[in-house]
C-alpha cells in the first residue's frame, strides 16, 4: 500500500513536470512567431528533449543574429563564469524582447545544459597501448557525450528516432573521439 502511494506520488509528479514543460514550451514558441524568430520548434512527443533542442537550437540563431555572448575559457573558472553571467545578464537587457523567447536564467550553471560554449572539451587520449588508459579514456568519452549539449540524444522509441540517434552518435564519434 505504501509503495502504491509513493508510485502514484511518483507519476503525478512526472506527469505535472511534463505538462510544466509542455506550457513553457508553447509560450516561447508563441513569442518567437510574434517577434519572427526564424527557429521552428519540433515536437517529438518528448517534451524534455523537444525544449532542449529547442534552447540549444535559440542560442545559436540569437548568436549568429544579435551577438549573443558565449563562454570564453581563459584560465580561471571562477572569473570566466561571473564574465559570461554579466554579458548574459547584458545581452537580456539589451533584447529584453527575447527574454520570455529563451527563458533561461543568466547564470552559467543553466547554459551548460544548452550552450555548446559552456561545455569543457573532450577529453585528451594519450596513445601509449595501456590496456587500462584505453578503458579509462571510453568510459570519460561517453560520460562526457552524454552530458554534452549536442551530444547526442533519442527522441523517442519509434525505430525512425533510435535511426537518427545511431546517425548521430556516429558523427559525433567522427568529430570527437581519440583527437
């Protein structure tokens, strides 16, 4: 009986995450036509993955289009950050017309998830044979794809998404991996 309840509690919270997701998602996209933003957004079915690609997909055109500032790696994190937060925060003041568009506070923390610039490099291989450097090295390889903003991600169970994920694993592979 306990466990139902805490299984129910469960699917009603995942359940009202989903529909939260969904809203938000529906307002950005509105305000986007309104403002002729030229990034469309594509439903999945997959509300998470949808707003992620949908995010991920803004910082780009308000980059390319309107100077949208990026995280720049000098040397000192601490200082890098607090830089990239006080050009965000900048940005959002001078196009407060996309603030509800994009929806994502300026703090580092909540970019590192849809900013490409946010996201540290791959991880170096060392070519030296050793049996447990090569495990090493493919075990922070897909730590590191996964959490990878435009690392790549399955939409859905369809085989048409599994596909295109397998598709684009590949390609990242091709781009990343033991350079």
């Amino acid at each position: 009986m306990k466990y139902t309840f805490v299984f129910l509690l469960y699917i009603f919270f995942f359940a009202m995450i989903h529909t939260s997701f969904a809203q938000n998602d529906q307002y950005s996209v509105q305000k986007a036509e309104e403002l002729g933003i030229l990034v469309k957004y594509v439903s999945t079915g997959n509300n998470i993955y949808d707003n992620k690609v949908w995010k991920r997909d803004l910082i780009v055109y308000f980059r390319e289009n309107y100077s949208f500032p990026s995280f720049t790696y000098t040397g000192n994190k601490d200082i890098d950050i607090a830089l990239f937060n006080k050009s965000v925060t900048d940005w959002y003041a001078e196009y407060p017309e996309f603030n509800e568009v994009l929806d994502i506070p300026p703090v580092f923390q909540d970019f590192q998830d849809y900013d490409m610039s946010c996201y540290h490099p791959a991880p170096v291989y060392i070519k030296d044979g050793n049996a447990e450097q090569e495990r090493v090295y493919e075990k922070r390889f897909s730590m590191w794809m996964a959490g990878h903003p435009y690392g790549p991600i399955p939409a859905s169970e369809k085989e048409e998404s599994k596909m295109q994920h397998e598709k684009e694993k590949d390609e990242f592979y091709e781009k990343y991996y033991k350079k």
